[in-house]
C-alpha cells in the first residue's frame, strides 16, 4: 500500500484548497477512503471517508458543509475539497484506509492563518 498526499498551502481564513491522495499497491476501486488529520499537539481525528464507488459519504461535524470528499478510480486518486477555511482546520491531512489512520502517508500540511 502505497498513499501519497499533496495540495496542502498557506491559506486566510475564508480560503479554499483541494486535496490529492495518490494511491497505489492494492485494489483502490474496491476500497473505502479516509481523510484523517493532526493538529498541532493533538491525537489524529477523523475527517471524512468515501465508498469505493463514491456514492456514499461521511463527514465530521466540524467539516460538514465545508468539506467535499470525492475520488476518480480511473486515475486512483482520491481528493478532499475543503471551503471556508477556519484556523481550526490548521493540521497534517492524511488519506487512509480506517479512521485509524492505517496505511497513511507523509501527509500534507495545511495552514490557516491571517
């Protein structure tokens, strides 16, 4: 299993990034997806996940109406649209294959700041 993460920036508070996760290793199409994160001094939280056609989704409360999770098999990648961005949201996002965070990446920083 192979899951590389990239997109994440410095962003004001309002802004807007769109997450990738590249993945590789295992059967992909077939796979649930997850976006977890970690902020600074914090334990990881789960953000979001995926069916492995897409149709069904999950979100936190906290990203709920923010955040888009979305996935093209074709190209195995999995994406995290993320909208009005809050400081809170400041954190490592990882995609995953559990809300444990298994399998996850290096990560990709995002920071929300003025």
């Amino acid at each position: 299993v192979q899951l590389v993460e990239s997109g994440g920036a410095l962003v004001q508070p309002g802004g807007s990034l769109r997450l990738s996760c590249a993945a590789s290793g295992f059967f992909f199409s077939n796979s649930w997806m997850y976006w977890v994160r970690q902020a600074p001094g914090k334990g990881l939280e789960w953000v979001s996940h995926i069916s492995g056609g897409g149709r069904t989704t999950y979100y936190a409360d906290s990203v709920r109406g923010r955040f888009t999770i979305s996935r093209d098999n074709a190209k195995n990648t999995l994406y995290l649209q993320m909208n009005n961005l809050k400081t809170e949201d400041t954190a490592v996002y990882y995609c995953a294959l559990d809300n444990s965070g298994r399998g996850r990446g290096q990560g990709t920083q995002v920071t929300v700041s003025s």
